[in-house]
C-alpha cells in the first residue's frame, strides 16, 4: 500500500459541503459532462447527491488530492475552486503519472492564482518530469516543465487524459 492508498482508505478530512467534484469532473456511465453540475447534484450547504448511496461506482471511488490530505487544508477545492487528482496520462503507447487539475469554468484563473498558483508553481518545480494537466469544461492543456516532456508531447498527435 502506498502514501496515496493509505491517505485514501484512513482519510482525515471530509466532504463536508464541498461537491466541486460533482461539477468539474465527467462521470461517463451517466453520461455526465465535465464542466457543469451534475443532474442529480443538489448543490448547497444541506445539498448532496440524489442517487446517495446507489450513485456510480466512479463517483464513489474517487478521492482528491485535498481530501486524502495531500493538499493544505485552505486549498479545500470549494474553497480554491480548484480540484486536483494524481491521474494517468497516455501520450501515444506510453501511461505516465500526472496531475489532473480541474478548474471550475466560473473561476478559470483560480489554477493560477493564490495558494493554489504557488502550489502548483512549487510541484512543477519539484517534480518536474510530472505533467500538471489543466481541465476546464471542455478544454484541456498540460503544462511541462520537464524540456524532454515537452519535445515528447510536441511529437505526438494527440494525447488522453484519465477520466472517471
Ligand atoms: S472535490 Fe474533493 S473534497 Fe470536494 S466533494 Fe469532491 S472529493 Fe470531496
Ligand atoms: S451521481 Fe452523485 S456523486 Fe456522482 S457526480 Fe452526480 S451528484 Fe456527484
């Protein structure tokens, strides 16, 4: 079991009123896209998902980063606006680990601004050969800092991030 595994099966923080996640991220099997809230998303501090406790295995798999305790309290993605997961990304037959950053299309910025700017500045800079991709509703980019990264994805046609 890893650090990530762990934090996810003994989490130290909760939900709560935050369900940024039921907006920014698509959930394929109900057909739900990135970018708007989901249909069956009551929004709101008493809000909460109406398929509770039969909603999609995806969505009940899913942690980040914030609530498996990766990311400083503050950076609460209700808060910051800002969802970010450890996620996989397919550039032509190769999988490498990446940073998946899912910004609310209200707050386009907010991945660079604030705590969460200076947070993902500091993660490019010390992990350099990890992609941060940037998701907001339809439109996604990567930013590279590793120089190799970057030749690799200039190479290639396309590439595919991890969905839930
Ligand atoms: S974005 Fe994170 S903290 Fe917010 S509802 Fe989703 S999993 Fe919970
Ligand atoms: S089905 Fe429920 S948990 Fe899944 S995205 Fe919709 S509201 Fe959120």
């Amino acid at each position: 079991m890893d650090d990530v595994e762990f934090l996810k099966a003994h989490p130290s923080r909760t939900c709560g009123d935050c369900q940024l996640c039921c907006k920014v991220m698509a959930v394929r099997s109900i057909s739900k896209p990135e970018g708007k809230w989901c249909t069956h998303c009551s929004v709101g501090p008493n809000g909460g998902c109406s398929l509770y406790p039969s909603h999609p295995q995806d969505c009940k798999d899913f942690v980040c980063s914030w609530l498996a305790g990766l990311l400083p309290v503050t950076l609460k993605p209700s808060a910051c606006k800002v969802v970010v997961s450890s996620a996989t990304l397919t550039i032509g037959d190769d999988k490498i680990d990446c940073l998946n950053v899912y910004v609310d299309a209200d707050r386009p910025d907010a991945y660079k601004t604030g705590l969460m700017g200076d947070y993902l500045r500091y993660f490019g800079r010390r992990l350099p050969a990890v992609p941060i991709v940037i998701i907001c509703g339809q439109h996604r980019s990567i930013i590279a800092n590793d120089p190799i990264l970057r030749l690799r994805l200039l190479s290639v046609t396309s590439w595919k991030v991890e969905e839930r």
